[in-house]
C-alpha cells in the first residue's frame, strides 16, 4: 500500500460520525469524473481520487487517455469514448486503468454522454473497483438465493416491527402470501398466543443490539388450525455501515416435530411414570372401596378430569353373574373424584349408591362386551348413552363434557365394572394411547379388587361365624357384673380365634373364660366355636379350673397345628373367692378401690396343645366393687412397644374401678387398640357385687 493511500485511510479514520458511510454507494467508493468532447478532465471526485490515485489539482484539465489508460488500451477507449459521444448510447464494462502508483486496476465502468443547456457534449464515467464490486455482487446474489430458497422463514422488519419483506419460507410457515405480509404489523400475522412476549423482546433487540436466539413459540398458524405448532424464533438488529438502525431481521425455522417428538417423549415418561406409580398406590389395602378411590385418585387428573368406578353388584355380593345379554346391569358407585371443581360430579351416583343402567348405556356396552368404549368427540346425541337421566344429560353438557372412555374392570377373565372416564378442561379428546394406558390402570386396580372382595367376603364369613359362636349378651349373674367385648382384626389382616365366655354353675357360681387360638380365618374360629363348646361341657362336670384345662389341653392336641391360650376362672359370691388357671395367657389385671391395679400373679402354665403339663390352680379373694379383667394379647402387644409398657398403660386405665363397665370396656379398646392392629381382641370384664 503507498504513502497516499495510507494517508487517505488516516484521514477517513478522522473523518466526523456525519460523513462516515451510510449506503451501497459509499461502502463500493463510486467515484465519478466528466470529460469534455476533446476527453479532457473537466470533473473529479474524491471517490475517483480514492479509486486511482490523482488529486483533482492533477487530474483536471488532463487527458484522461493519457492520464489513466495504458498505452495498449488507449486505441479501444477512444472508439468507445467517440461512441458514446456521437451515439449516445451508454457503455458498461470492465476494463483496467493506470493508478498513479503504477500499478493497474481493473475497474468496472458505466458510461454516459451528458449535455449542457448549450448544448456541449460531455462524456460521464462513473467507476467501482471491479473486484470490490464483484464480491458485493456475489454476496447479494449469495444473499438472494439463500432467503429465497432456505427452509428457514426470513422476515425484514423496520423499526415499528412492520414487514419489510418475507421470505417464501415465511410464507409457507404462516399461510400469509409475502406481498400481504408487506407493511403489516407483526402481531398481525403471527399465531402465537403470546405475541405480547415476541414484540417485547424484537423492542429489546432494537435498543440493545444484541441477538435473542432460539426463542421457543407454540402456537396454531392459519395453515392448520386444529394442531399445535412450534417454532424457534431469532432476533437480529439491522444497522447500515454508519450504524443507523434499519430494522430487525426475524428468523423462523419451523420445529413442530422436535416439538411433537419431545412432547411425546414426555408423554410417554409420565404414562410410565402413572403406571409405576398405580403399582405402589391402588390395592394397598384388602378394601374394595379404597382400591377404587386409590385408582379414582391415580386417573385424576392425569388421564381424565372425572373418574367414576363402578362395580357390577353381584361382584360386590361373590354371586355367581349371569351370561352377559342387552338387559341393564346393577352398579354398585364405588368413587368418584375430579380434578376441579365442575357440576359433573352432580351428574354422577354418589360412592355408595346402587344404580340401574339400561343396555343402551356406553358403561354397560363395555361390561357387557368386556372392552373399552371410546367416544373421542362427545356430541349431543351420546350424552344421554352416558348420564344417567336426563338432569344429568344437561349437567354433563353444561360441564363441557368433549371426550369419554370407559374400560372394563377384568381380573380372572371375569368382568367385575367398569373405569369411567370424562374430559372437560383438558381439550384433546380421548386416544389409542389413552384407552391402552387405561386399560392397563384398570388391570391394575381389578386384581386388587378382586382379592379385596373375596377377602372381604372370607373374613365376612369368618367374623359372622365367630360372632355366632361367642355369647350374644352377658347371663344374668349371681354377685358378679360383667361387660365383653370382641373386636376383630382390622381389614388388612383375616380374623383370629379370640373368645371370652361367661358360664352359670351351680350354687350362684360364675366360670369366666378367656381363650386365644394361634391362627387367623375360619379354621382358627371353628376351632374356638370347639373349645368353647368343650369349655362349657367341662363347666357344667363341677371341675376344678386346672382339671378343665387339662381336658381342654388333650382336645386341643388332637387337633392338627393349633396352639391354644386360655384363662379359665370360677368365682363364689358367697365365699368371696376365685380359684383360677393359666394356660400360657396373658396375665389378668385386679383393680381394687382405692387400690392401684395390678397384675395377678399366676403360674404361666403351658399352651394348650402341648399335652403332658399339669395346670396349676390359684385362689385370691375378690370383695365386693373389686373389679376382674381379662383379655387377649392383641389388647396388649404391639410391634412397636415392650409388652411390660403395655401392660402398665392397662393398669393405669384400670385406676378408677368404679366406672360403669361399658365404659371401661369402651377406655381399653380404644386407649390401647391401633388403627393398624393385626390382632384380634376378645375383653371380658368382671365386678364383684
């Protein structure tokens, strides 16, 4: 690079912010000159200066052949110099020019002939540096094809965020023809619910100058209402070389299936999520109820904004069902839950309510045929197929009911109701994916349905025949008041063989019993009916307590896998005396008035069952308000608490043993009894008159 030229770039560096380039023009350095008919310099520019070397002081008045052309050129540009004059007609080209510092330049040219209102002829060049200007053409060529043929929507905006110009991508993004995006406003155009957000930040653009890249939009372009679209949004202010603000450019690349495939990789995350989760929480309990509030409570509102369980019946009641057919079925509602407040729950039977639907009805459709029914678009007509009368046709319409499922409950191969599912806020409608992830919570939930109600119908069995089998109401008995009480086992775990007994005998004399068969079901309870059958027949043989016990010790070990506790007591109001023997049972408690209560101190003796180990017979006196209480270990003994702690919690209960005996009953069962207890209990509770 010369002096000069070094100069000149000093000195445009200097230049004021004014002057520095603002437009094509300037940024190609286009300079000009003019010469008369005889090709003197008569013009010059400082552009032309830039470009060749010459200041005007040198430059005008000079040749420009001989100035500026080389020799082996000056024949061609002087026919092309008279041309012009005489014709008129322009010329452009390349071709290359002399720089004063010797070097030559190949120059693009346009030239004119130009004419004074005297009617003098001149001839105008108007130059660019060739090489210059080729690389801005290709840019601009490179520039056009890109935004015309790329995949990404391009848009030009001016400063008020109104187009400038569109790409043909644009176009197909947003349905809008380019020339009717032209002098729009941009929330014009775009479909996305939060175009407050883009204008504000293309705003922040403007002012900040620095880029918003990938800005994550969804929305519904006119192009295809009825689905969810997504693109990815950058922001880029425009500055011309001056750094005036021209606008902003917006770049568009359409993302909806990265979006879709997301979307349904989420999806499908939270559908086994759901599953994974209804594998921990429907059928923790042996409760058919609360297996369909844990599944109601799982499918809302994951899966559906209503959900309704319900149960044929004769499931409920274990009777044998009769051979599907188009009749209407019973429904016994079970529960119902939604996920916000709506007027369809009005429209649904109560938990609890039995419930009559005909064989048009969708939910009796699908436990008829034992698969799902999918309406996905809930028009007028199948409302009523899914309410129960008309008051609910119009409540579930007014809900806003769009979408309805129904899938049966199967364990077994046996149908026992159906999973009812409604949509009212959530807007897409029931699909494929929804019926199989339904089906598979429905799966889930009968099986722990299925074992809930045939538990429920054993222990029912068992309770019943345990029930039967105890005394119904305390005999009327000489100098002694007596209150009982059974309380099975809780619903988690089957009934035990718990018993207590209260047998007259001769001379105003009272047996009090207390027994505990190891074991639980109906095995365990017809085994105490046994024993307390053979309890009694010993009772009336006038026995001494550790004779019966020895007796009841020999039945007991005739009977496979049993081992048996048992208090058994014989009081005498007339001598004030209990004789009493233990079979390895739980110490009974004496509470005296103004006394503190304790434990009796007894010979443990043996289970019953064992066979070959005597029983010991004790005697203590019982005066008048003392009070007796026996009972089995499952009052007493916890997972969680030593058994001496217990057993002192008992005694302190016992520490006003004037209360009415219903009453302390009632203390001890629910002071010492956990929700949660496996354990049956059986009370038996004694006071001397």
């Amino acid at each position: 690079m010369t002096a000069e030229s070094t100069q000149f770039e000093d000195a445009e560096s200097r230049e004021p912010e004014a002057t520095r380039p603002t437009g094509l023009l300037d940024v190609l350095r286009v300079g000009a000159l003019v010469l008369d008919s005889d090709g003197r310099i008569v013009f010059w520019t400082p552009q032309a200066q830039e470009l060749i070397g010459y200041t005007a002081e040198e430059a005008l008045g000079k040749y420009a052949a001989r100035l500026i052309i080389h020799p082996e050129n000056l024949q061609a540009v002087s026919e092309l110099f008279a041309d012009v004059l005489e014709t008129g007609r322009s010329w452009a080209g390349a071709f290359p020019i002399r720089h004063k510092d010797g070097s030559t330049r190949l120059m693009e040219f346009r030239n004119m002939r130009l004419l004074d209102d005297r009617g003098d002829v001149y001839a105008l060049g108007i130059a660019a540096d060739h090489t210059l200007l080729q690389r801005v053409e290709t840019d601009l060529a490179l520039c056009e094809q890109l935004i015309n043929q790329s995949p990404i929507g391009l848009a030009l905006m001016d400063p008020d965020l109104c187009y400038l110009m569109v790409n043909p991508a644009l176009e197909r993004i947003d349905g809008i023809p380019a020339e009717d995006h032209v002098g729009r406003h941009l929330r014009e155009t775009l479909p996305f619910p939060d175009v407050d957000t883009v204008e504000s930040a293309l705003r922040q653009v403007l002012t900040t100058g620095t880029p918003l890249l990938d800005q994550y939009h969804v929305g519904r372009p006119p192009v295809d209402p009825d689905h969810e679209h997504a693109w990815s949004l950058s922001f880029y202010r425009l500055e011309d070389p001056g750094g005036r603000v021209l606008g902003a450019a917006v770049s568009v690349v359409d993302v909806t299936e990265r979006h879709r495939a997301a979307a349904e990789a989420d999806r499908a995350r939270r559908r086994l999520a759901l599953v994974a989760s209804a594998s921990t929480r429907v059928g923790t309990t042996l409760e058919v109820e609360q297996t369909a509030r844990e599944l109601a409570d799982i499918a809302a509102p994951e899966l559906a904004d209503v959900v309704a369980v319900d149960v044929l019946d004769s499931v409920l009641a274990c009777r044998p069902r009769r051979r599907p057919d188009n009749g209407p079925e019973f429904f016994r509602a079970l529960a119902l839950k939604a996920s916000h407040p709506t007027v369809a729950l009005r429209a649904a039977d109560p938990p609890g309510d039995l419930a009559t639907y005909d064989g048009d009805r969708l939910v009796t459709l699908c436990v008829h045929t034992g698969r799902p029914v999918l309406v996905k678009h809930v028009g007028e007509r199948d409302l009523p197929r899914i309410a129960r009368d008309a008051e609910g046709t119009a409540l579930l319409a007014q809900a806003g009911v769009h979408s309805y499922l129904a899938v049966p409950l199967i364990a077994h191969g046996e149908v026992l109701g159906a999973l009812d599912l409604k949509r009212t806020r959530n807007p897409l409608p029931f699909d494929e994916d929804d019926v199989v992830l339904a089906g598979e919570l429905a799966t889930r939930a009968a099986v722990a349905i299925d074992n809930a109600r045939w538990f429920q119908s054993v222990r029912n069995t068992a309770v019943t025949l345990q029930r039967s089998l105890l005394p119904e109401r305390p005999p009327h008995l000489t100098g002694l008041e007596v209150a009982s009480r059974y309380q099975p086992a809780q619903s988690t775990s089957e009934v035990g063989g718990d018993w207590y007994d209260m047998i007259p005998l001769a001379g105003d004399r009272t047996a009090l019993v207390v027994g505990d068969v190891m074991g639980n079901g109906i095995d365990a309870a017809a085994t105490m009916g046994r024993l307390r059958t053979a309890t009694c027949a010993y009772a009336d043989l006038d026995l001494d307590p550790g004779e019966v016990l020895h007796h009841l010790d020999k039945i007991t070990c005739d009977l496979e896998h049993y081992i048996v506790t048992c208090l058994y007591a014989v009081y005498d109001p007339h001598t004030k005396r209990c004789r009493i023997a233990n079979a390895g049972h739980m110490p009974p408690a004496l509470a005296r008035p103004g006394s503190a209560a304790t434990l009796l101190d007894l010979p443990s003796g043996a289970p019953l069952g064992i066979g070959g180990v005597p029983f010991e017979t004790t005697t203590f006196e019982v005066n008048t308000g003392d009070l007796l209480v026996l009972y089995t270990d499952g009052l007493v003994e916890t997972r969680l608490h030593p058994i001496d702690d217990r057993l002192n919690v008992l005694l302190g209960y016992l520490d006003e043993p004037d209360r009415p005996l219903e009453e302390i009953c009632d203390l001890l069962l629910y002071g010492l009894r956990n929700p949660d207890d496996h354990d049956d209990v059986a009370l038996l509770v004694a006071r001397a008159t």
